[in-house]
C-alpha cells in the first residue's frame, strides 16, 4: 500500500491541505482527515503516475525549476489571487497574507461566493 501524506484537497473552496492518500495498486482507498466530499472526492479517482512532479508550460521539470518558474508568475502578475484559506492555521494565514502583500496581490476565500 502506497501512503501519501498531506495531499491537497480541491474539491471544495477550503483546499485541506492535510489529507493522507492510501491507494493500493492504481486505486485510492482511504483518504484520511477528508470531509465525506472530499473523501468521495478521491476515492472516485484513480493514483496512476503520469505525470512527473513538476511541469513548466507542460514540459517536464524538476521541483527546483518549477517554483522558479512559479516566483517569476508571481513576481511578474498584475494583481496574483491568494484564495483558500477558510480551513487553514492561523501561521499558515499569516504567512499566506505576508506572500500577498509582498507580490503585491489580494486575499480571498471561498466564502466570498
């Protein structure tokens, strides 16, 4: 069985960033710390590879290479959206606040909807 710790769930605006992923074989399992959604969510796909960990304009790429690329995006957007955090630490708000306000961006969660 293949685990797979803090897996991001985006099934719903509150992104939970805490999900364990067990799959066996090509098949999601268990998918603890999820909602029912989000359970259902996961357990509705498969855990194929096809994919390397990282694309850059949907070319391969290391992870290094990947959040360069991501910075520049960042760095070089007009108005960058911070958005799903109604489920996350109070640290992890803070820090994703100073990221914003350092790109120059905006915050906004999914209960503005």
């Amino acid at each position: 069985m293949e685990i797979v710790r803090n897996a991001t769930c985006t099934f719903c605006g509150c992104v939970c960033d805490d999900i364990e992923l067990h799959a066996e074989a090509e098949k999601i399992v268990k998918a603890k710390n999820a909602c029912s959604l989000g359970e259902a969510h996961f357990r509705h796909h498969t855990a194929e590879r096809h994919y390397p960990d990282a694309l850059i304009d949907g070319q391969p790429a290391t992870v290094d290479e990947a959040v360069e690329a991501a910075a520049d995006i960042l760095y070089n957007a007009n108005m960058p959206l911070v958005y799903g955090l109604s489920n996350v630490t109070c640290e992890a708000s803070r820090g994703a606040v100073a990221l914003a306000e350092m790109i120059g961006g905006v915050v906004d969660s999914h209960t503005s909807l």
